[in-house]
C-alpha cells in the first residue's frame, strides 16, 4: 500500500554521488499504488474533509474506483439523521463500510434495533459510538446477542438500554460462552441479569473463569446475588487497587480476614474508593470518636454518600447517645438503613422535646455534595 515514505527504500545511489535516483522499480510500483488508491483518497479528502494524512490511511483499508457505493452509504447515513462528524468519526474507524451495500448491509441492522423499540436518535448514539455494528452480522451475531441479552433481562427496553450503555456488546460467541460457565456452577438467572444490567463487560471477557474460581473460593453462593455482586467487584478493581483499599481498611485497625468478612457481608464494599473509606473511617473515628472496628458488623454504610447520608445522621445518633435517648448497646446499623422518612420519624419527631434541635442539626449538616448548600 502506498504511503508517502515508501519510495524511499527503493531509491539507488551512484557511487560518488550523494543525490538519490529513484529506480525503474521504485516508478513502477509507484504508479501502480497511486492509480490504484488515487481515486480513494481524492475522494475522502474531498467529500469528507479528511487529510492527506488520514485519506491514506482510510485508505488502506479500502478501496473503490467509482463514487457510486461510497456515496449511497453517505445518503443512508444523512436520510437516518447522522451529521458530518457522525459520518467522518465512522469511516475513519470503519473505512471500509464505504464500500458495502447500503440497503443490503446497513438497512436490515437499523430495520431490527427500530423494531425493538430503539429511537432513531438511539440507532445514531450507538452507531457513532460502536461502528463495528455495522460490520457484525446480523444473522449471526446482533440478533443471536440481542435475544442472549434480553433472556436475563426479559424485555426489549431493557435490552435495548443495555445495548445502548455497552460497547463491547456484539461478541455473541465470548457472552454466550460466559453464561453458559455461569448457569453451569449454579448462577440464577437473577445473578446473571444482574452483570448484563450493570456491567456486560463482564461477560464478554475472556478469562472470566479465573474470577468465577476465586469468589467461589471466598465462599460465596453461587445461588445467590451476592455472588454476581461479587464477581462485578473482583472483575472491576484490579489487583493493586484491591490491595490499596485493604491496606486502607487495615490502617485503621480492620484485619485482612474483617475486611474479607465484611466483603462476604456486602460484596459492594470494594467498589467503594480508597479515598472515600479513608474520609468515612477519618469521620467515624476522628471526628465521633466512635470504634473503626463496629463498621465491620455494617460494611454497608461504605455505599452511602458522607454528606448526605453518614454525617448528618452521625451527628443526630451521637446527640441523642449523649442526652441518654439512645442505649450504646442499640444496633448501630439501623439508623443508617432506614430511610429518610423513618429516620426523620423515629431518630427525630418521636423525641417532642427534642426534635426541634434535632431537625436544625439535622438539616444543617444535611450538605448537597453538587451544590454545597444545605437542603
């Protein structure tokens, strides 16, 4: 294929001269490559504004001598409401959709995912996002993945939101593969729902067997959600990072064995931020006073947002444990479980005379984390 270094090779220098001549080889194989891309380039540089440099590139991976193909695929993609940048970001990565047949390999794609609910803005988002959908079959891989998906998640809006969310979801043969390993060791359908629902890639990946073995080894149920959740933990955090976020747990007096306990507990725990367990232990520990070791029986508070959530109620349960309204040997999950409404009702209101420097305290430490101002 011709790039513009590619004559330099063939160049012959005469002995004592220092100017390079190009050989009869060199001019032939020059001409033979630029008649036979001329055209491509030409025309990408002057339908779609591409660069010489990107023109040459597009071009090696494809080829057409007349505008008829190429500008029919274009004419699809305008009818179908795509923009020039759509257009451009799409050829550039997918060059050779510009040689196909558009109502043959294009039209049957947009036809199905239409038909399944999808708008055409959404056929737009995807395409543009995921261009090798257009080159996948659908015989054989978009409508078998589709129906894969929406088994677990048993309808097409669903699907479709998942279709639309994910990439890499057109690898029928991987996913198909992966649900199979997984309804083989006892995975319900609810668990495998799950992973289609929140993470895909999961089940696209090519070692997942390896993840599989290793919660099972931790001892989670394969019956059960929390062993997806935990699979979704051990697929997405990598090993260091893993190992960061115990050590983070550890300097604040947790065990290795509390912190595999805790996951066991609430297998999410792990999807939670170094950063963030370090800020929710600094409150607990520096600013109440309270024992790091109780947040080991209640490994779910790590889900629940500090500004929102942990410190404004904190601060009602340690206002009432020092005015004697509250027993230190109460469940010290529960008022962080409940929700708004209960615990406004039964760490709040029920205390009458109480309640109303209960609710300021409340509401004044009760900070929106996107505005900084109190709700």
């Amino acid at each position: 294929m011709f790039r513009s270094q590619s004559l330099k090779p063939l160049f012959l220098y005469s002995k004592g001269l220092t100017t390079p001549f190009p050989s009869t080889l060199s001019l032939k194989l020059f001409s033979l490559t630029s008649q036979q891309h001329s055209f491509t380039v030409s025309y990408l540089i002057d339908t779609l504004g591409f660069s010489p440099q990107t023109a040459l590139k597009a071009s090696q991976r494809v080829s057409f001598d007349t505008p008829q193909k190429p500008d029919s695929v274009i004419a699809f993609f305008n009818k179908n409401g795509f923009t020039q940048a759509h257009i451009n970001n799409i050829v550039k990565r997918l060059p050779n959709i510009l040689a196909c047949n558009a109502d043959k390999r294009l039209s049957p794609k947009f036809q199905f995912l239409l038909s399944k609910g999808a708008s055409a803005s959404d056929i737009v988002r995807l395409v543009n996002r995921c261009p090798r959908i257009l080159g996948s079959s659908l015989k054989n891989n978009v409508i078998p993945s589709f129906e894969l998906v929406k088994r677990f998640l048993q309808s097409d809006q669903k699907t479709i939101d998942c279709v639309f969310g994910n990439r890499p979801f057109l690898q029928y043969s991987v996913g198909a593969q992966n649900v199979d390993m997984l309804l083989d060791v006892g995975v319900k359908d609810s668990g495998i729902g799950y992973l289609f629902g929140r993470r895909p890639s999961i089940l696209l990946s090519t070692n997942l067997s390896e993840a599989i073995d290793e919660v099972m080894e931790m001892g989670f149920d394969t019956s059960k959600i929390t062993f997806a959740i935990a699979l979704h933990a051990k697929r997405v955090v990598s090993k260091s990072r893993w190992d960061a976020k115990v050590d983070a747990f550890k300097m604040w007096g947790w065990s290795e064995e509390m912190v595999i306990d805790s996951f066991r507990k609430h297998p999410l725990l792990m999807l939670t931020s170094k950063d963030k367990i370090n800020e929710i232990m600094r409150f607990w520990v520096v600013e109440l006073g309270w024992d790091p070791l109780a947040l080991a029986k209640m490994p779910k508070i790590f889900g629940f947002s500090l500004e929102r959530r942990i410190v404004p109620r904190c601060l009602v349960v340690r206002y009432l444990l020092v005015k004697g309204l509250r027993e230190k040997s109460a469940n010290l999950s529960t008022p962080f479980d409940v929700s708004e409404e209960l615990f406004l009702k039964n760490y709040v209101m029920r205390f009458k005379e109480e309640a109303s420097q209960l609710l300021k305290l409340y509401q004044e430490k009760k900070v929106s984390k996107k505005t900084g101002r109190t709700v």
